[in-house]
C-alpha cells in the first residue's frame, strides 16, 4: 500500500466535491507534500496561485474548522521531511529540477505499489481494436512515444496528436471500426480540446484510459480510468519523465494482455535485420 505523504494527502482529499479552485489547491499540496505542513495559509494560496481567503474555503470543505486546524492535522499524518528539503536548496536550479523528477518517480513507483489500476489499464487498451491515443500538445510527445511501440505489439493504434476539425471524425471512425477504448494523455496546460474530446468519447462508448499529472487534473471527470504522473515544475517548461514512463508502463501491461505479442515483435525484429534496419 502507497503510503508517502502524497499519496495520504490524495487520499484525504478524495470523496470530497471540491470547486476547480479547491482542486487546484489540491493538486498543489499533493506536488509539494513534503512542505505544505509547514506553510502558511497566505503561503498556500500564492503558491497555488489562489486567494487567501480562498485557502480557507477549502480547509472548511474538507471538515475542517479553518486552514490552523488543517495544518495541524497534515502535520499529523505527513511525517516532516523539512530538513530534506531545506538541504536541497543548496543545490542549483538544474540540480533541483533533477532531484524534483528523481521525487517525482519515486512517487510513481510508490503508486505502482498496487498494480491493478495498471493491469486493468492493459486489459482494456490491448482489447480495443483499433486503439485511439490522444495527446495534444504538451502531451503530444508522450502519445507519440506510446503510439510507436504500441503499434509493434497491437494490431491497429490511432494516433491522435492533431486537433482541429477533424478529430471527431477520427473519434467516429475509430468506434465504426470496432475500438472500444481511448488512452489520453493530458499534461499541463490542459487543452480544451482534449476536454471536450474526452467528453464525446465517452457519451459515445469509449471508455476513456487517462494519464495525466494529477487526479485533480480538469481531465479526471471524463475519464473512466486515471492514472497519475506527477510532472516537475522547476524549470521553465515542465518536465514529464514520470509520464513517459508511466506510459512504457503500460504498454508493457498491454502486451501482458495481447496473447500474440511476442511473436509480433519476434516477427519486426526479422523484417528489420533483414531490411538492415539498424545499425549495431
């Protein structure tokens, strides 16, 4: 069982009907566990980007009688990691971007912990033919990757890294073909449409795998199944390392599921030797 401070923050929040400021106020404790106890409620908010007052809000939505009582009880639950983080200021920026994804990867293999949310996401991916993966862009890459291995192990993988018009076409089509699930990938900033697209899909049938940042990300009410990555912030573009490999994660728990896998790669790996593919 997952037991780091995220994991008991996330699991203090869940069950709770939080307002889209509230959840990201959640999101923001979650990637900031080890600190969180020790800030104040005005600290809080310009971390996440919130009124105070609104900080507030949130400690009373989650039972409690303010932001003091709340604190209190995170300083219950989440051992103090302060001195670790304090010595890692003495690091530079680039060094603490590093360690942040070393942080962010030791969550990920926390969660993995408990392998069933995974394994079922591989039962549903390798059963859908074809796979539609979608992934716009800052995720775009993340989708792309996951499209070019799925598509050596599963017979019929849809790449959906384009938005515009055409995409619920893409979606039609796929469901008229047979598919009976759709894997996303959704990283900040989230794009509207992939929003949007998540929500037809599921009016329309598909059961939607999402792999995203946070399971406060706007994308969760339209996902069947989310498994979160947490991605790394000090920089200044995010970095996405637990998301890319939460997504070879997967395929391998796809190919687990797919009876024909290993012959379909045994079978690439003769045509490339044979084409000299690659170069040893």
């Amino acid at each position: 069982m997952n037991d780091s401070p995220a994991a008991r923050l996330q699991a203090l929040f869940e069950g709770h009907r939080l307002t889209p400021t509230q959840r990201r106020i959640a999101h923001c404790m979650v990637r900031g566990a080890a600190e969180v106890p020790f800030l104040s409620s005005v600290e809080l908010a310009e971390l996440a980007g919130v009124s105070q007052p609104s900080v507030t809000r949130f400690a009373v939505a989650l039972g409690f009688d303010g932001y003091p009582a709340l604190r209190k009880h995170l300083r219950e639950v989440a051992p103090a990691e302060r001195a670790a983080a304090v010595q890692e200021e003495a690091f530079n920026e680039y060094q603490q971007a590093v360690l942040g994804e070393i942080e962010n990867l030791r969550q990920l293999a926390e969660m993995l912990a408990d392998p069933a949310p995974v394994e079922e996401a591989g039962r549903l991916l390798a059963a859908s033919a074809p796979l539609p993966v979608l992934g716009l862009r800052a995720a775009s890459s993340q989708a792309r990757g996951f499209a070019y291995f799925a598509a050596k192990v599963h017979p019929d993988v849809r790449l959906l890294d384009e938005g515009g018009s055409m995409m619920e076409d893409r979606i039609d089509a796929a469901l008229y073909e047979g598919a009976t699930a759709l894997l996303c990938f959704a990283l900040p900033r989230y794009p509207r449409e992939v929003v949007e697209t998540l929500e037809r899909a599921r009016k329309a049938g598909l059961t939607v795998v999402t792999v995203a940042d946070s399971a406060f990300a706007p994308v969760a009410r339209h996902s069947d199944l989310l498994i979160p990555a947490p991605v790394g912030t000090g920089l200044a573009f995010d970095t996405a390392c637990a998301p890319m490999l939460l997504g070879r994660v997967l395929l391998e728990a796809m190919a687990d599921a797919l009876p024909d896998a290993q012959a379909r790669l045994e079978a690439f790996d003769t045509r490339a030797a044979n084409r000299g593919l690659f170069v040893e």
